[in-house]
C-alpha cells in the first residue's frame, strides 16, 4: 500500500510480437541464432552496433552477460549489457537486460520445426524508463524504430537463408 496522496504510476510493458518462417534446418537456424556475434548482421547499419564482450563462446549459455554499444538516436552511444537467463537447446534461449535504455527488456527467441523449415517466434517485453516521457517518446518513434528493427531482421534472415 501507498501511503495516502502517493500515487503510483508504472508506464505500461509493451509487447512487439513477431513471427518468420526460415527456409533452412532447426539446427542451422539454433547455430546461427546461438552465436551472440551474429546479433550486429540483424541490426540496422545506422545504429553502428558493436558487441564489446570480447571473446565469445561457440554458443550462448545460461548466465552469459553480453555487452554492446549502438547508437540510436541521433548518433548518441548508448551501451546495453543483456543477461542470457534461459536456454532450452534447439527450441528457446531468452535474454534479458540488466542495464541499457530501457526500464525492462524481455525477449523471448522460439524455434520450432514447421513442415521442412524453422518457425521462429520473438515476443519481447519492454518498458521505457522515464513515466509519461517515456510513454510520448514511445508514440512518436520508439515503436516506430523497433518495428523498423524487426523488419530489418526479417529482411536479413530472409536473406542469409536463402
């Protein structure tokens, strides 16, 4: 309980929901998608992203932290540190952020066998810091850009599986 003339007020956790159908093998895909290094081939050129881990193992693990830098907006830096908090081999891994620009970012990555291809499912959770700013920052171009992203990534995808 809030203590009374305290108000509470928690921006809303946004979800950007997404499916492909990848014309190639589950464990073409899973090896592709399980290797953090080819995060930066899916995202926009503009955005100058750059994984700063170092090193990387042949495959994501529970508790790996993976660091990168990116800019998007208006060419300032931001750096964005994203926990791999779940994997079930072949069919989910999830990664969290633990500091970045947003408040929460939960993205769910599924793959799924599908008639001699791979369905692959991305549900993500976010919410932006920030209270109502945050919610006018995302009406007038955030959902824009990360829509934009994923469109990008679906173009990519199409692109290295052919």
């Amino acid at each position: 309980m809030h203590p009374r003339g305290v108000i509470s007020r928690v921006m809303k956790v946004q979800k950007l929901y997404r499916k492909q159908l990848i014309n190639a093998t589950l464990s073409e895909v899973w090896d592709f998608f399980s290797h953090a290094d080819n995060l930066a081939r899916l995202t926009p050129a503009y955005m100058q992203m750059k994984v700063t881990s170092g090193d990387l193992p042949a495959e994501v693990y529970p508790g790996q932290i993976i660091t990168y830098t990116l800019k998007p907006l208006l060419r300032i830096s931001v750096s964005w540190m994203t926990e791999i908090t779940h994997i079930i081999p072949g069919r989910l891994f999830v990664d969290e952020q633990r500091s970045g620009p947003y408040r929460i970012w939960h993205h769910e990555h599924h793959f799924e066998e599908q008639d001699g291809k791979v369905l692959m499912t991305d549900i993500v959770h976010y919410q932006l810091p920030f209270s109502f700013l945050g919610s006018f920052a995302h009406f007038l171009f955030i959902k824009r850009q990360l829509d934009g992203i994923f469109e990008y990534r679906q173009r990519q995808i199409e692109t290295i599986f052919k």
